[in-house]
C-alpha cells in the first residue's frame, strides 16, 4: 500500500520545512518502506555533503510513520538512538531509500530498527530508534 | 574562547546548519564546551511542531556533532584543514528533556578515545545546567 505526500500529510504532525518523507509504502503493519524529500531550505548549502540531521529526522519519521499506522496515536517524540553507523553520508535522496521495521513496543514506547538502502540495495545507515507517543 | 567569526572559518557548515554560536572552552583531545542559541525565528520551528515549537532531537544530534568536534581544533593549523571530521556513528543517545525557542543549548563534550585519524567524544546537552541530553559520538578525521 503506498501513501503519497498529500496522505502522509495527514498522518504526521510534522509540516514543512520539517516532513521529509514524499511516499512511503506499507509492507505490513510493523515495516514500511520510504522515499525522503526534503524542503528547499536545507538543501540551500550542503557544504559537507548530506547534514546527519537530516538523515536521522527522516529515519525517525519513516519508523514513527509506521507506528501510527500499527495504532499509534498522539505526538511522537524521539527519545533514544543506539547504533546509527554511517557507511556512507554523502548521496543523492533520490537514489536511497529508508525501511523501517518494528522491534518491540511496551505502552507508548516503540523501539524500530531503521535502515538506509542504495540503489544496489546495500545498507549504508543503520539504527535504532526509540520513539515515545504522547496523547494530547 | 571562539567567537562566531573563529567557529565559521573552522567549520564548513553555513546557515541554515550552522548550530554553533561561541565555543566557551577548548582542551585540545580532552574537553569541550559550546553553545547554540535557540531561537523562534529558525526554519525547523514552522514545522516541529506547528504552534508548539520543540527543537528536534535530530538536531540536537547535529549541535553535539559540530561542537564536540572542536574538541579536536588546533589553533596554529591551517584555517583551511580545520575540523575536515565526519560523523560515523552515534551511540547511547537519550533525550530526556525538552529544548525549547529561547534556551541555551550547551553542548559539554569529553574525548573519550582518540586513535589515529578516529575519535569518539561522550556529550552531554544542558539547558541551564539541567541535561537535556546525552550520547556518545564517533568521528573520523582527514
């Protein structure tokens, strides 16, 4: 199942400049596959190649993207990242693409093992992201 | 102490990434000390969230990653072969408060282990003295 801009929109909290992601396919309810895009205003000066910044907002985003499509609701607030290794930073978004796979969730804590694939499908940046949703 | 001209010539970063506004102390491959001034009039505040601005932990990450690498400035270098380091891993990060418009994000990093041209730098993120945040970061130099 595929959500483009317009429907992720919907979804996140996140608005411009900061919603990265332009589609997102659902493999399942706990993995999603996603295209990152980002707003003209980061892409003004990218004097050191591709700002980590950015790649982790986006990584955090796809894995919080797929929670709420699992039931979770509220604002999602990003609360830990273990092992994010970076094999490769500098790449073009239109060549990448990010997975984002449940690991577990107790309550309103969900931890997601998240991944960047090249185009030969290789992992260039890996993670674990913690997120915690809070009700408003 | 390095002043916002000192910190522009050493790094690469320009607006909007440039996340460092003084560097207060530098022990050369030991310590360091710098902050960023959060203020309501950046690009990310639109958008995290709308009309309840929080500044992201993603950049929070990326305020760490440009002042724990002064921790590795040489004065007497070459302006032009300053502070070439890149992040390649970030590890035990916990975000445990709330950075908000109008705060003072200091970033306190400690060289943890240096070998050849890698480095990893522990870095604890306060806003007035209390820890916001806190992980380890990885660098490797040209």
């Amino acid at each position: 199942m595929l959500f483009n801009e317009s429907e992720i929109r919907e979804i996140m909290y996140q608005t411009d400049p900061m919603l990265m992601l332009k589609l997102v396919e659902k493999i399942d309810d706990m993995s999603v596959k996603a295209d990152i895009n980002i707003d003209n205003i980061w892409s003004k000066e990218l004097a050191v190649g591709t700002p980590i910044f950015i790649v982790i907002e986006a990584m955090g985003q796809s894995a919080e993207f797929m929670w709420r499509q699992s039931g979770k609701t509220g604002k999602a607030l990003l609360i830990g990242i273990n092992d994010l290794e970076i094999e490769e930073i500098r790449f073009s978004f239109d060549n990448v693409k990010i997975n984002a796979k449940a690991n577990i969730s107790y309550r309103n804590f969900c931890k997601s093992n998240v991944w960047i694939t090249n185009k030969s499908g290789s992992k260039i940046i890996t993670a674990e992201i913690i997120h915690c949703f809070f009700s408003s | 102490m390095l002043d916002l001209e000192s910190i522009v010539s050493a790094l690469p970063h320009r607006y909007p990434f440039l996340m460092v506004d003084r560097i207060l102390v530098i022990e050369t491959n030991k310590h360091i000390i710098g902050y960023k001034n959060i203020s309501n009039n950046e690009p990310w505040v639109q958008g995290h969230f709308p009309n309840q601005p929080l500044f992201p932990g993603a950049l929070i990450i990326e305020t760490m990653a440009q002042i724990g690498g002064f921790a590795f400035y040489q004065e007497s270098k070459n302006k032009k072969e300053q502070l070439r380091g890149y992040l390649i891993k970030v590890d035990k990060m916990k975000f445990i408060g709330q950075v908000l418009p109008g705060d003072r994000l200091v970033i306190e990093g400690d060289v943890i282990a240096s070998v050849n041209n890698m480095a990893q730098v522990k870095c604890v993120a306060k806003v007035d003295e209390t820890i916001v945040a806190s992980g380890v970061l990885s660098y490797a130099f040209q």
